[in-house]
C-alpha cells in the first residue's frame, strides 16, 4: 500500500530515509528549517520539499521525525505535528521518530495522542544500512508496530520490532558493550586503539557479518563459551559513565572525521570511504545469500 510520508529534518539520516521510502513508491514530503536542505533532500529522493510543517504533513498517513537527537527539539515538533493534524484526514497519522537513544515515553510526555507514537531509529547511513528497530511506547498498539514494520520491510528494510523499550534499544546497547570493553582495554595498557580497530575488523567484524552472537556461540560449543565467559566476564571494565579517554577528547574538540582528529587521525573523506566500504562488505555479504 502506498503511503503518503512526511519526512521532517533533511539532515543526513532524514535524506538518506526520504531516499529509502521514496524508492519503495511512497508519496514523500521533505520539511526542514533549512529550505535549502530540504530541496536538496527532496531532490535526491525524487520527493517533494515544503517550509512549512503543516504543508508537509497535509494529508501524510505516517510522519518520520528526523530531527537533531535532543529531546526538547523533537517534543516540540511532535508538538506543531499535533496541532497541524489534529481535526484533518490526518489526524489518525502514525507518528515516527528516528531516535537512536531516546525513550519513546519520554518523547510521549506532553503528547494529546501518545498511542501514535512509535520509533523507527535506522542507521547511518539510512539507505545502506539494512537495519530498523521499531520501539514501541507504552501506549503504542501492536498494530502500529506491525504496520511499521511492513512498511520498513516493503522498503527492503531489516525491521526488528521491540517487546518494550528499553534504555539504547538493541543495537546501540551491544555497540556500548564493546565500546566500553574497548577503551578499558587501551586504559589498561594492552593495546593501541589502532590494534583494537583491527581486531575486530580482521576477525570479529567478518564473522559478525555473517552470524549474529547467538550463532556464533551456537557454532562455537555453549560448553565452550560457558568456560570462556565463566573466566572473562569478571575481568570486564565495569564503567558506569563515559571513560576519561572519550570525555577527554570531546571536551578538547577532538570529535573524530568531523574535526580530523579523535582516538586516531581522520582524513576529511574518511565517511565517505567508510560507506563506500560498507556498501561493498553488505552487497558480498548478500552474493553469499
């Protein structure tokens, strides 16, 4: 079924969705408070731009909110979505939003309709990376989860649907569990970030292409990894905030490809070499079946 879809924030993951949906043969709206990076947006998708709000959710059955991940931005345009919808043809319209770390109830507070909302956080980039959760709040019906995630998947999508929320959803709570793993192990000397960087990409990063860490122990032996986690689990890092070293850096400007420098050198097209890398790993991971 085709869908008319407001996307709002033309920024790089709210270009890279407009891409993704308008692709699948949705009708999409860009909004941004930048006209000129809605255009450029719209352009790119095969959409159309507005400069207002309320013009670019006229009609939509779904708007995707891809506003700056701050919590008083994204309440306050759910807020002008609310009152542009309310009383129209589209004031049964799901509301999504891409949050990558807020919790639904938190963007639900202050809502007149919380059961509209639901979260749809891709990954960046939004049209190379196959993966969408899907959180529901606690008002949300499981049929909107449902017809997210058929809309997701008719777009080509991986959507994995959520039971509840929870604090980072799945994805970017395993990425901390290595991230922390891995700034305690060059706090505590062992290795370089430069040796981390390249052990996971000559040896985890291959399998977990492939398999995810269910698989992966399943093929190893769970005898195995019963032994393996019996004697690493309470030598693990236990940080229970950003370590010294990333605080550190961010607090110096050192911010990684967007300013040059973060935990190593970073040319200025190094984003761009990294998506040309991805898209190449994903399309020989899918020549595989």
């Amino acid at each position: 079924m085709q869908e008319i879809i407001a996307v709002l924030g033309a920024g790089v993951m709210g270009a890279g969705i407009a891409r993704v949906l308008a692709r699948a043969g949705h009708e999409v709206r860009v909004f941004d408070v930048r006209p000129e990076a809605a255009a450029s947006a719209a352009e790119s998708a095969g959409a159309s731009d507005h400069d207002t709000v309320a013009s670019a959710v006229a009609g939509a059955t779904i708007v995707l909110e891809a506003a700056p991940e701050r919590l008083e931005v994204k309440r306050e345009l759910i807020a002008r979505v609310e009152a542009a919808i309310e009383g129209t043809s589209s004031a049964d319209a799901v509301i999504a939003s891409n949050t990558s770390s807020i919790a639904p109830d938190a963007l639900a507070t202050g809502m007149r309709d919380p059961s509209r909302l639901v979260i749809a956080h891709f990954f960046n980039p939004a049209d190379t990376v196959p993966l969408v959760e899907v959180v529901p709040g606690p008002a949300t019906p499981q049929a909107t989860v449902d017809r997210m995630v058929a809309l997701l998947e008719g777009a080509g999508k991986t959507a994995v649907p959520l039971a509840q929320q929870v604090e980072g959803f799945i994805a970017n709570r395993l990425q901390a569990a290595l991230y922390r793993e891995a700034m305690h192990l060059v706090e505590l000397g062992v290795a370089s970030p430069a040796q981390i960087d390249a052990t996971v990409t000559a040896g985890l990063g291959p399998r977990w292409a492939l398999a995810g860490p269910f698989e992966i122990m399943d093929l190893g032996g769970l005898d195995v990894w019963t032994s393996v986690t019996d004697g690493i689990f309470p030598t693990l890092g236990d940080a229970s905030a950003a370590p010294g070293m990333l605080r550190e850096r961010a607090e110096r400007g050192e911010l990684g490809a967007k300013t040059g420098v973060g935990f190593l050198p970073r040319d200025a097209d190094a984003a761009a070499e990294f998506r040309r890398r991805l898209t190449a790993l994903l399309a020989a991971r899918d020549d595989l079946g």
